[in-house]
C-alpha cells in the first residue's frame, strides 16, 4: 500500500512558481475585466449627465422607471436560459453553438410571456403617465435590443475572454453616451423623442455585439440538451425577475405614490448609487466562475466576512467621495442633478447594502441553489414593497425619505444574509 511519504512531491521551488503563475493570470483576468468596468463607468456617467440635464427632472424620472422595468421584464426573455448558456461558456465551450441555438428559439417562446408581462406593467404603474407606445419602444429597446448584448459578454465572460468582454462593454456605454450627447442638441427634448434615439443606440450595440464579438460556432439545434436545462432555467429566470423587482421596484412605486416629478429626483439619487456598483459587479461575476468550479470556496468564516467587509469599504467609499465634490460643487453634474445633489450623502450605506444583497444572489446562483435564490429574492421584494409603501405614507419630506432608506435597506440585508449563509451550509447542487 502506497504510504502519504511516498507520494512524490513536485519540488518547492516549483510550487511556488506554479502558485505564482495561478495568481498573475487571476490578477490579469480581473484587470482585463475591472478596466471594461472603468471605462463603462465613465461613459456612463456621461449618459447619466447628458440625459438627466436634457430631460425634464418629470420625464428623466418616467425614462427612468419604464428602463428599470425593461430591465426587469427582459428576465423573462428565453424563459432565463441565458444562465445555461453561461454555464456551458464557462464549462462545456464547445457547445455555444447549440446553446446560442436554443436561446434564439426560446426566445421567440418567450415573446407572448413578455408582452403580456408588459402590458399588465403598463396598466399597474404606467397607465395614468406614460403612453403604451413610449412604454412598448421603451421594454423593446431593453428586452430585445440590449438583453442580447448583455448575452454577448456574459458568454465572453464565461470563456475567460474578460479583455474582450470589457472592450464590448467600453464600446457599448460610449455608444450610449454618444446618442445622449446628440439628444442635447435635438429640436424637442422629450421622452418621446429619446425612446427612438434609446431605440437607435441600443440597434447599433446589438450589431456590434453580435458582428465582431460573439464566438464564432455553427448553430445547432439540439432540445435533448434544452429540456433538461430548461426548468432550472426557468428557476434563474423567476429570480432574476424578482432579483431586479426588489432592485427596481422602489422606483415604480415612487412614480405610482410621488408622481413623476419625485420619481425624477428619486430616479437620479439612486442612479448615483448604481454606478458604486459597477466595480463591484466586475468582482461578483468573477468570484461566481469560480465557485462553480470550486463551490467550497467559502468554507471559512473569515473568507465570507473579508469579501463582505471590502464590499461594504468600497461601496460606501465611492458615495462618500461622490457626496463630497456634490457639497462644494452641487452643479458639478448638471442643473438638473443640482437639485439632487443634497441628498447623495443622505444614502450612505445604501450601495453598500444594495450590493452584498446582489453578492448574496450571485453566491446563491454559482452554487445551483436556484430555487433558494427565486425565495430569498421573492421574500426580499415582498419585504421592500412593505417597508417602501409605508415610508411613502409615513414621511413627508423627500430628505427623510432618503435618509430613512439605509434602515430599510439594512433589513433587507439582514433578511438576505439569513437566508443565504444557511443555505450556504447545504452541499452545493451539482451543475
């Protein structure tokens, strides 16, 4: 019998090579991916400095809601078979082009789903403010038009393509911020005239994506492969459904109990609060591949604690900073956001929660616990919807309303960590 001594053992001198060769190609990686989120951030801050200062505060508001449930309702695209295909980018490559074949058909499934999806949307929240065309051209231009490329570099991200993942979205964002910048220049400064420029931009990022960056594979349908993947795809796409409904939902009631004008200054606070959490996404993502390669990762209490303490350092960092040059310098960002600026310091922690609530899903999602992950959010965004409605009713001023968010946003995370890190304790579902 073979003793433990007898094993050979590579020599030290090599191991340490070896551990230093891992490392640098992880460092390489996150850098290739970090600098496709500094670029994206900033050009989009220019197009959330173009649009928010060409709109009125009442219209960038509306924008802004009917975007969030575009972002929303493009969930539901392909009944959420995008998280089978990332999966195979990430383990099985040779078979994009099946997956991206099944895609493209339930995708076309989907569209009944998404339109009634839609219309029930429109007539809950939008009915009284916005017109069911802008809506329409609006949930198209973010389901069908920048959901796909959304699918462009998450598969590019899942071959380890991080470099090319970030070239596309840098050239994403600056297309964006480009037709923002020509808006302000357009005769009418309206909603109804941004949808069909937010129409335009989002043609020509759909074309790039899909013409120069997406993997070269021939296109095979193969349903043996799809049904088996299909119900837990349609697991990842209820919960991102109910992911982004518990991210987004506090804008829809804003705009349904405020009415746009608030929905507009509320819609520009939190949009500052979004852009914190670009870097940390870029994070998110890279720690989710490598949990499904190695889902006991997390296994010591003081990996968990250290990833949730730099999340939380760098979140509330980045507002910090951002509240800082809005106090000496409130036009720094546009007239419109002026009127804004008092309140960003207001939200302090409210990146940071926001974002290991998001830390908390991806953790769920790279351990196959979709099922866990669809409750958690659903229990999330009934919780939010309470809390929201009832500072709504219960504050009367906008500052405290601000300043009441981060208690709300703290139970949201304490109900979040509860459910994850106990079913956390679980094995992990094999993928």
């Amino acid at each position: 019998m073979t003793q433990a001594n007898d094993i050979p053992r590579m020599p030290l001198r090599e191991r340490i090579g070896s551990f230093l060769l891992e490392r640098r190609a992880m460092l390489r990686d996150y850098f290739s991916a970090v600098s496709g989120s500094a670029g994206r951030l900033v050009f989009s801050l220019i197009y959330f400095v173009a649009l928010a200062n060409t709109l009125s505060i009442a219209d960038f508001g509306l924008f802004a809601t009917a975007s969030a449930a575009g972002v929303m309702l493009s969930r539901t695209l392909a009944f959420g078979f995008i998280s089978a295909l990332y999966r195979t980018a990430t383990i099985r490559p040779r078979l994009i082009g099946s997956y991206t074949a099944g895609f493209l058909m339930l995708s076309l499934l989907s569209l009944p789903v998404l339109a009634a999806a839609s219309a029930l949307t429109w007539l809950l929240f939008f009915s009284s403010t916005l017109s069911a065309g802008i809506f329409a051209t609006v949930i198209f231009a973010e389901a069908l038009l920048w959901r796909p490329v959304e699918v462009a570099m998450i598969v590019n991200n899942g071959l380890g393509r991080f470099g090319r993942a970030a070239v596309l979205a840098i050239l994403t964002s600056a297309i964006k911020s480009a037709a923002a910048v020509l808006f302000i220049f357009w005769p009418t400064s309206t909603i109804e005239a941004w949808a069909w420029f937010y129409v335009a931009c989002n043609v020509v990022s759909l074309a790039v994506a899909f013409g120069v960056f997406y993997p070269r594979q021939r296109l095979r349908l193969t349903p043996d492969l799809y049904w088996r993947r299909l119900s837990d795809s349609i697991y990842v796409a209820g919960a991102e459904v109910l992911f982004y409904l518990q991210m987004e939902f506090d804008k829809l009631l804003v705009l349904a109990m405020g009415g746009p004008h608030l929905a507009g200054i509320y819609a520009i606070v939190m949009r500052l609060v979004d852009l914190t959490a670009i870097p940390i996404r870029t994070f998110s993502m890279m720690l989710v591949q490598r949990m499904m390669r190695a889902p006991q990762m997390l296994a010591r209490f003081k990996v968990k604690l250290g990833i949730e303490a730099g999340i939380l350092l760098v979140s509330t960092s980045a507002l910090l900073f951002l509240a800082v040059v809005l106090h000496f310098y409130p036009n720094f960002l546009g007239r419109n956001v002026s009127e804004a600026a008092p309140l960003v310091g207001l939200a302090l922690f409210v990146p940071a929660l926001r974002n290991l609530v998001e830390y908390h899903a991806e953790l769920l999602f790279a351990r196959g616990q979709t099922l866990i992950r669809a409750g958690n959010l659903a229990l999330l965004a009934g919780l939010k919807a309470a809390l929201l409605s009832t500072l709504l009713v219960q504050v009367a001023d906008t500052e405290s309303l601000v300043w009441s968010l981060n208690g709300m946003f703290a139970l949201l995370y304490l109900a979040s960590a509860a459910v994850t890190y106990t079913a956390l304790r679980r094995p992990a579902k094999a993928i």
